[in-house]
C-alpha cells in the first residue's frame, strides 16, 4: 500500500477506518468468493474420501497439464527450455523431475515473467507476500483460481472445526491499525465484510494486552485465527488475569509453527481445541490439522517433495519442502523451494478422522532458522526447550556462532535463576557442549510484517555449506 494511503488511513476516526476496512473487505470478497462457493465446499469434502488410486489419477492428469502450460506458455519457463535445447539438452518437460529448483529469489526479480502470456495480466488479481525477508514477492491469480483457493480454506479450516464465514471472528496478523508509536486503542478494525475483527500483532505490550481482551468480549468473537506468537501472548494474559469471560469454538494458528507449550497455554485459556494451519500467497502448498490432531496436506495445492531428509534418533526424516502448485495455472511455479522444513508422517494406512487426505509429521518453520550443531547435525525441533510451562512469556534462540547461543526471553513473575539454568541444560542436550547466553528482554522484536522468529540462524553461509542438506 502506497504511504500516502497509509497516511491518509491513520487520519480517519476510528469509525471511518472501520467503513474503509469494510469496503477493501467487500472488493477482495468478491474477488475470494461466489455463488459456486458452496459447491466448491462440498466438493472439496467429498475429495475427502476418495482413494490413492483416485488421487494419483486426478494430481497426474492435472501436473501433466500445469508442466505443459508452464512450459508453453510461460516467459521464463519457455526461454528456459528453449535454452536447454539449444545447449542439446533432450529431457522431457513431461517429467517433474528434470525440472531445475525454484528459489524464492528468481521469482522475485522475474515475477511478471512468470505469469501465462495468453492471459491479460490486467485481469488477473494481484497479490505479494509480506516478505519475512524485508523482500516480498508479487503473485497474480484469477477469480477461479481465488475462489477455488479459498473454498478449500473455508473447507478445511473452518468447517472441520464448526465455524464458517458467517461467524464473527478475530484475526491477529502483521497489518498496522494505527502507528506503532501510538500507546492508546483501539488496535484493531472492525471488517464487515468478512464478519472479522482484525487486530494488530504490534500493539501486543503487556500493559495493552488487556484492551484486546476486552475488545475480543464486547465485540462477541467466537473464533480466532492468527500468528501463534500474538494468541499465545493474548493467552498468557487471560490465565495471568484469571480470565473466564473468553472461551472460543476453536482457535486457528497461522504464519508460524505452534509448538508443544503455546498449544496447552491457548488451549487452557480459550477453553477450546487449537488446530494449526499452513499456508503462503503463493498458492503451492497448504494443510490444516484435523480433529485427530494431525496436520492434513491438500494434495490440491501442489505437488509436495522433501528434499534432503536426514534420521534423527526418534524421529521420523524432515526435508525442505519443495512445492509445485497445481491450483494456479496462470502463475504456475515448479518445483518452488519454499524455505520451510518439514517432517514426514509415520506411515499410517489412514487418520483416525477417516479422511484419505494425505498426513505430513510437523512443519518445523523456515530452513535457515534450524540451528546447526558442530558436529554436523541440524537441530529443527526446539520447543522441547521450553515445554512444562517455564515461567516466561516468549523466547527466542538466536545462534550467533558454531558454538555459541544467545536466548533472549522475557521473564514472567516466577522466573528464577533455576529456570534459566534449565534453558541452558536442554540446549546443551540437544546441541552439545555449547556456550549459552542468556539474555533477558522486555519484548522480542517482531519482523517487518510483525510475524515472531523464534529461531534465528546467524551462523555465516560459508560454514552452513558445511553441513548435509
């Protein structure tokens, strides 16, 4: 959004914000959902309960379409074959496999040239992702590709839970409200046209925490889906303050990994099950987690591969997740290298839930962000860190070197110094006998879009090549 916008938008009483949230809301509702919606929905559900043999067909006869399309119609894929055939290169743009990896960087500075030429780019909707980075990435789409995208959405993380867009529910992502300097609410707008309360992650300070809380009671919320980092702070809260008032259906994370402590402490202050999500603007990839508790992936998104996948005692392998998408075929990306790591699922004929949808283990978070031990492991899975309920707010591990690891926290009431001598000693299980700094904070500073990295990789790229991938 261009900054005079963003001006002009922060000048608005707060009942004018919510009428200018509320019209944005009716143009991209347009735009994500139509009359076919329910069908769509029910569609998707049936898919629910088809076989692997059912599977396998429809995912091949719609790959062989999207390779073609991309291949063809593409500016950058086309240019790309036609380079490899003038360098006498024979394979066969039919097979996945002799596509090269995608990396998020080529789209970025390509972006255009990978939408379809035989389709108007003015036509199509355009989007960017928020750019953890500081870089975003544009993405185009059509209004089929939309409301086929979100059918699924309202499928599988809404309806499987009880909720739909017709109830009135909170979103806590990395949108400003107000400026950051501003220290009185409200935080938040109201949305009509989604039935959404949308509430900023910035604004989530200790002492304003509670004016969240009671917007969320007065504003009769009954789900909530957002960053993990902004409920799991809201929660603390509400246990903190012995609140009772906020029970919701279901509480949805998103953008970041739940893990084992943030789920108990939502799941006890909301007095509902939390369900993780995952999902990204770029249409190649997308998994809700079930009533059973196990993350489906949505074979109609795309393509999944884990590349990489090392054992750890314990452990079923975990890999970079390499995506082609399926679902968008005028902005079609193969074999898109989404920088998240992933853990394949114990094998297991099918979920207790009875759907056929495949199961994946965990998503882990970004690649960059495992921490890399000195004796060549990637260590990917760190909330058992702070798993039993230690007496702190929110943490972040940080590895500055090879053998040094600094974690800042913010403490609650409780902490001891024994607390942080547990921290220190499940580290050093895990990465062995590192160096660890403990450094207390007042709060952990949020990325550009507001969304927490609760493990940074600082190690630098010329010893990270040492490692396995």
């Amino acid at each position: 959004m261009q900054d005079w916008v963003v001006h002009a938008y922060y000048g608005l009483p707060g009942p004018a914000r919510s009428v200018a949230a509320s019209m944005r809301g009716y143009y991209l509702r347009a735009w994500r959902y139509g009359p076919e919606t329910g069908r769509l929905v029910a569609e998707a559900h049936e898919r629910e309960s088809w076989t692997s043999a059912q599977w396998a067909s429809w995912r091949q006869e719609r790959l062989t379409y999207i390779l073609h399309r991309a291949a063809t119609t593409v500016p950058y894929y086309r240019e790309a074959w036609a380079r490899r055939r003038r360098s006498g290169d024979n394979a066969s743009w039919s097979y996945l496999e002799h596509w090269p990896i995608l990396d998020k960087d080529t789209v970025r500075r390509n972006a255009a040239g990978f939408v379809a030429g035989d389709v108007p780019q003015r036509t199509l909707f355009h989007d960017h992702t928020s750019g953890t980075s500081g870089k975003p990435l544009d993405i185009w789409m059509s209004r089929h590709t939309l409301h086929a995208w979100y059918a699924l959405f309202e499928a599988r993380w809404r309806r499987w839970h009880g909720v739909s867009l017709r109830d009135r529910w909170a979103n806590l992502g990395g949108q400003l409200i107000v400026p950051v300097s501003r220290r009185t609410p409200p935080f938040w707008v109201w949305n009509s046209a989604f039935h959404q309360l949308y509430m900023s992650s910035y604004h989530l300070a200790p002492d304003l925490i509670p004016f969240y809380l009671d917007a969320l009671r007065r504003y009769e919320i009954t789900y909530l889906l957002g960053y993990t980092s902004s409920l799991y702070a809201l929660a603390h809260a509400i246990i903190k303050r012995k609140r009772t008032d906020l029970g919701m259906k279901v509480v949805l994370t998103n953008a970041e990994p739940l893990a084992h402590h943030q789920r108990e402490v939502i799941e006890e202050a909301f007095r509902c099950p939390v369900r993780e999500t995952y999902g990204m603007t770029e249409m190649v990839a997308a998994a809700g987690e079930c009533q059973k508790g196990r993350m489906h992936v949505w074979p109609e998104a795309g393509v999944l591969e884990l590349r990489g996948g090392e054992d750890e005692p314990g452990e079923e392998p975990a890999g970079e997740m390499v995506c082609t998408g399926l679902i968008n075929p005028d902005m079609p990306l193969i074999r898109y290298s989404l920088g998240d790591r992933a853990r394949q699922a114990a094998v297991e004929e099918q979920c207790a839930c009875g759907r056929s949808l495949p199961l994946i283990g965990a998503i882990e978070g970004r690649q960059d962000d495992t921490l890399l031990a000195e004796d060549g492991r990637r260590i990917g899975r760190l909330d058992t860190v702070f798993k039993e309920r230690l007496p702190i707010r929110e943490a972040q591990i940080l590895q500055e070197s090879l053998g040094v690891v600094r974690v800042k926290y913010v403490p609650d009431d409780e902490f001891t110094a024994e607390s942080g001598r547990i921290i220190v000693h499940r580290l050093r299980e895990r990465m062995g006998n590192i160096e660890v700094i403990l450094e207390e904070v007042r709060e952990i500073p949020r990325s550009a879009n507001g969304k927490f990295r609760a493990v940074v990789c600082n190690v630098p790229q010329e010893q990270r090549k040492q490692f396995r991938e």
